[in-house]
C-alpha cells in the first residue's frame, strides 16, 4: 500500500510505522500536495530501505526530473501524464505509469505503449484537476489482466478500501485525500485506520478473490 502525497516527515513517520509499503512525494507544483525539494530530501533521510519513495511527475521535462533525483534518493518513479516510453524509461529507475481513467480509456493501448511499467495505477478521471481528486471511479473497471500490477487509487479512504479491493481485484492500493486532514497535511489516525484496514483484507478477504493482492 501507497500513501501519497506527504510533505511532512512526521507523517512520513506515521505512514511508516502504520505498514506503508511505498511513501509518495508530489513533484507537480501545480498540486495542492507538492512537497519542495529541500523537505523532500530532508523527508528521504528518515526513510528505511525497505520501504519505496516514489516520485510523482506530471509530464515532467527531463532536466525536472533528473534535478529530482539529484537530491532525493527516489526508488521508484510515477508519471501521471502524456509521457512515452522512451521518456519514462530514461531515468534508470523502475516506474509506475498512472492513467486516468475516463470512459474511453483503452488499457490496452497504454500497456502497448509502456511495456515495461513496473505498475499502471488506475486513477479517477477528473477534468479539472490530475489525480487527488478524492472521488473513486467504478472499481469493476480495474479487474483486468495487464502485463504488470494493477494499482488501484481514487476515493479510497478506510471505510471502503476492503469493498474496493474485493470487487477490483487490485495487487495494491494507493491512498491520499482520503487520509488527510487537508491537502498535504495528512491525519495520522486516518492513516493508522486505513492501514489497518487494508492489512484485514489481507488477513480475511484476500484468500476469497482470485488473485488476492499485494497491499
């Protein structure tokens, strides 16, 4: 499971602590949940070596992105954008690519066009904004089969990460409004909840649904 969207290394703390496998720094200046890049780094250096920091992008141009990763210790990459191939394979790093999943969205088509995405996190469509929307989008939608891990995001929060997870038959999960107290500041109760959560569906839900997940 992903919490994304920290800017601040208590909650870094918190999110740790509570299970999160993957912490999820914003580097889109436009998001209401972009961290700057001093208490982005600052943020890393808590972070253990067995838990992912991943770096959120949007259409980011090359010299962004390597800036990035000139001063944070980035494990992982996320593009949630128009980006190719070539483009997010440049960077040496393993990499989600996100889609936002309006009606007309071909998953196939995007997994032709980034056949060695580590993950496609499946997110909300929104035309007004990308990603963090807080809405979720029809969790049927996700029960695919993809070359690699499907990621679901979008409206999740404690109360129905159990129901997304059993009708999407997501390998993950990956949380940020629905954890906050507003954007960027996140509730570490709601954190603890949702992390719990998620790790009763491992315990109790997963062996019922083809596939299980990976949380």
């Amino acid at each position: 499971m992903k919490i994304c969207g920290l800017t601040r290394e208590n909650d870094a703390a918190v999110a740790i602590a509570s299970g999160a496998d993957a912490l999820g720094l914003i580097f889109f200046p436009q998001s209401r949940r972009a961290v700057a890049l001093e208490q982005a780094a600052s943020l890393a250096d808590s972070v253990p070596a067995l838990v992912d920091l991943v770096g959120v992008f949007v259409d980011p141009s090359e010299a962004e992105v390597s800036n990035v990763l000139d001063r944070v210790p980035l494990t992982v990459l996320q593009f949630h954008g128009e980006e190719t191939r070539e483009h997010c394979e440049r960077f040496g790093l393993p990499y989600i690519k996100a889609v936002r999943m309006r009606d007309e969205v071909d998953l196939d088509i995007v997994c032709d066009q980034h056949p060695s995405a580590s993950a496609f996190l499946l997110d909300t469509y929104d035309p007004e904004t990308v990603g963090g929307t807080g809405a979720a989008f029809d969790w049927d939608r996700a029960r695919v089969s993809l070359p690699a891990p499907v990621i679901l995001a979008g409206g999740l929060d404690a109360g129905n990460v159990g129901d997304a997870l059993a009708q999407s038959g997501a390998w993950a999960v990956d949380v940020s409004t629905g954890v906050e107290l507003e954007p960027g500041i996140k509730s570490p109760e709601k954190m603890v909840e949702f992390c719990q959560a998620v790790r009763a569906w491992d315990l109790h839900g997963a062996g019922s649904t083809a596939g299980g997940a990976r949380t």
